[in-house]
C-alpha cells in the first residue's frame, strides 16, 4: 500500500490567503498608529474599517494583486459607490498619470493563469512585510 502525501491547502484557499495579507497590506500603507485615509472620499478610518479597494474594478489575476492598483478605501465609496470612480481615477491620475492608469486597464483584460505557488509567493511576501510593521499583531 502506497503512503498518501500530506494534500496542500487548496489553491482557491491560498488565494484567500495571499488576499488577506495583500488587503492587510494596502490598508496598512500610510497609516499612522492604525489609522488610514480613504482615498476617493478623504475620510480617516482605523484600518479595521478600511477595504482594499481597486481603481479597475474586477477581480481578475491581471491586477487583483496591484499595488499601484489597489488603495484604502471605507465600505460606503468601495461597495456602495462601487469604486467612487471619479475620485478615484482623479487620485491616481495624479499619483501615477495616465499611462500607469491604461496599463492597469490593459492588464485587467489580459487572462492571467495564477499557480498555487503563485499564490503561495504573494502570501509570504506581504506576511512577511505585515510582519515589519508594528500593527499587524492587533489588525490582522
């Protein structure tokens, strides 16, 4: 009888991973003691109450994982103003310019096969930059 291998977590389960150390990540960047700023409305939030929101809407693999596209954002102008768009692009037409802004929406278009491993890489890249930072113990 052969020894069965130990199974790996599912890649659909690392991806969940590897999103919630991204998400940790986005809402992280540029806070002060927990507290970010929402970038479509300006509102201060505690990160807790931030989502990673992202300038090309979608979640495909071209740029789910984009730091230049994904941003703090409060639930009201990521969910319920699904984006807030016109802030937004405002935001990173400033931040980045236009040719950043159609390279994003070029990559959104182009299907992106993610591995496992993939997964894997992204996960251990942002928990080990959570980990430098002094918050990741209480928000994570």
């Amino acid at each position: 009888m052969k020894k069965r291998r130990k199974v790996s977590e599912s890649k659909s389960l690392m991806k969940e991973h590897a999103w919630k150390q991204f998400s940790l990540f986005i809402r992280n960047r540029g806070s002060v003691n927990g507290i970010n700023r929402c970038v479509t409305c300006g509102d201060f939030r505690n990160i807790k109450e931030l989502q990673a929101g992202h300038f090309v809407p979608g979640r495909g693999n071209g740029v789910l994982f984009d730091e230049r596209n994904c941003w703090p954002q409060d639930y009201v102008c990521n969910v319920r103003k699904h984006g807030n768009l016109l802030p937004y692009y405002d935001f990173m037409e400033e931040k980045f310019g236009k040719e950043i802004i159609a390279e994003l929406r070029t990559l959104a278009k182009i299907p992106k096969q993610m591995r496992h491993s993939d997964y894997e890489e992204i996960y251990n890249k942002y928990k080990a930059l959570n980990a430098k930072s002094s918050l990741h113990d209480k928000f994570e």
